[in-house]
C-alpha cells in the first residue's frame, strides 16, 4: 500500500511540484481505474497544495462535463462546453488560469468563495476526456508554475487511467 509522505514546505514550486508528481506516480502505480485514480489524485492535490477550496475532476459525457471525484464543498454537477473556465478550457484544449474569476465572462461560481482558479483539459489522442479544476479563496493564487506542474500531474494520471477516448 502507498503511504503518502509530508511534502516539506518550499518557496521553490519546480521542486514542490518534482516532489508531489513523485508521490502522484506512487500513488497510481497499478492502478489503471480512471475514477479510483481521480479520486486519490485529487486529495492528494487537495491535501498539500496550499490555499485550495476544490480540487477535482469533471469527465466528458457526450456534449458536456459531469462532475467527478473531488475535494471540498458541493460542486455544480453539468457544464457545457463552452461555459465557464472548466467549460472554456474544453473549448480551446489549452489550461487556463484565472487570477481573478469575477473577472472571467461567463464564470460559473459553484462556490462564492472562490476567487481564483486553474483549469488543466484532459487530452488523449488529441481529444479531451475532461478537465483537472482547481478553485482558491485568493485571488492571484495560480500562475504559470502552478499551470506546468499540475499539466505534469495530469500527464502522469493520463499515463496510469484507462480512459475511454
């Protein structure tokens, strides 16, 4: 069984996020289910990323994003693509990062207290299978190291999930 380890804390986000992908591929190894494999990835996210109030995953089901395993209070269950970051991200095929989400068109506040957020899309075989969605209470809380490192995440649980393309 994977025992996860504290991550020591860091003002460097390159060694902090070499050291959670560590845990992330020892958390996955062997295991190909793709809901099992969000869920644990998206506490583990939530257990070390500071100032996070959602980490989780929202999948593909024919024209629009379902809810999926997650971190933190109830989230909105449908979102077209389109709409919203998460559904915005889908659209473009390209994470997104928003320092500020009251000033994204189109916002989609599941939680009021969300105040900034990073989506990652999910693409295999050049299509998207979902998105990695990650909400603060701060604004300004992700920038573009949070972007390449949770992109590096979302690659190594693309690695170890069987997903239905």
């Amino acid at each position: 069984m994977f025992e996860v380890k504290n991550i020591p804390g860091s003002d460097n986000k390159r060694d902090f996020y070499a050291s959670l992908a560590q845990q992330l591929t020892g958390l996955l190894e062997g295991e190909p289910d793709a809901i099992a494999n969000a869920a644990n990835m998206s506490a583990l996210i939530y257990q070390f990323l500071p100032d996070l109030n959602w980490a989780g995953f929202y999948f593909m089901r024919g024209p629009e994003l379902v809810l999926g395993p997650f971190q933190g209070k109830t989230a909105c269950v449908r979102i077209a693509v389109g709409r919203g970051v998460c559904g915005t991200a889908v659209e473009r095929k390209e994470s997104i990062v928003v320092p500020d989400v009251h000033a994204f068109p189109g916002h989609i506040a599941c939680d009021s207290a969300s105040r900034s957020e990073l989506v990652v899309p999910l693409v295999k075989g050049g299509k998207v299978l979902g998105v990695l969605d990650l909400d603060s209470p701060n604004p300004n809380r992700f920038d573009e190291e949070d972007r390449d490192g949770c992109e590096k995440l979302v690659g190594i649980y693309l690695e170890a999930s069987e997903l239905s393309l």
